[in-house]
C-alpha cells in the first residue's frame, strides 16, 4: 500500500498529535528538572560538595529502572536515559563550582 504523502490517514494524525504532546511536555519536565538540578549545583558549590554523588547516583539507577521496568519501559534504555541526563547535570554542577570559585 503506498501512501499518498498529501493525505494522512485520521487514525496516523491523531496518533501523530498525540505524539507532539508527549514530546511536548517531556521538553518541559526536563526544563524543570534541570532548574531543580541547577540549584542543587548552586548549594552544591557553596557547601564545597562534589558535582558528583556516585551513591546517590546508583540508587537513582536502581529507582529508575525498577520504575522503568513497572511502567513496560525498557529499563536498559531508562538508565541510558539517566545517564544523559546525569551528565548534562554533573556538568552544570562543575561550572556553578568554577563559577562561585571565581567569585
């Protein structure tokens, strides 16, 4: 069956939709988490704490995968997830440190 690319099917648009909105409000969480995060790079680096928690970090894997493997989601790609996240995080953390340290 080829697909007239001028015309979606009701059923593919709706699911389509659907799809925008979850990726929709993804961006936004993730805009928060990383304004939630962000400060904690702030306190971080004013109580001369690591950017790094490994502990913290292991049972958040741990958290995330069980949470993962409750709603069906593959909890290989959840932690694979985390861990991008967690690098993006520990990087903002490395430059409020440098940043309060030049102050």
């Amino acid at each position: 069956m080829s697909e007239n690319p001028g015309v979606v099917p009701p059923e593919l648009a709706q699911a389509r939709g659907t799809i925008d909105n979850i990726d929709a409000a993804l961006v936004h969480l993730l805009a928060e988490r990383f304004k939630c995060t962000q400060r904690v790079g702030v306190l971080k680096a004013d109580l001369g704490l690591p950017a790094s928690d490994p502990a913290r970090e292991a049972r958040q894997v741990d958290r995330l995968r069980r949470l993962a493997e409750e709603a069906g989601l593959d909890p290989v790609f959840a932690e694979k997830f985390l861990a991008f996240i967690v690098e993006e995080v520990i990087r903002h953390h490395v430059e409020a440190a440098e940043t309060r340290a030049r102050s």
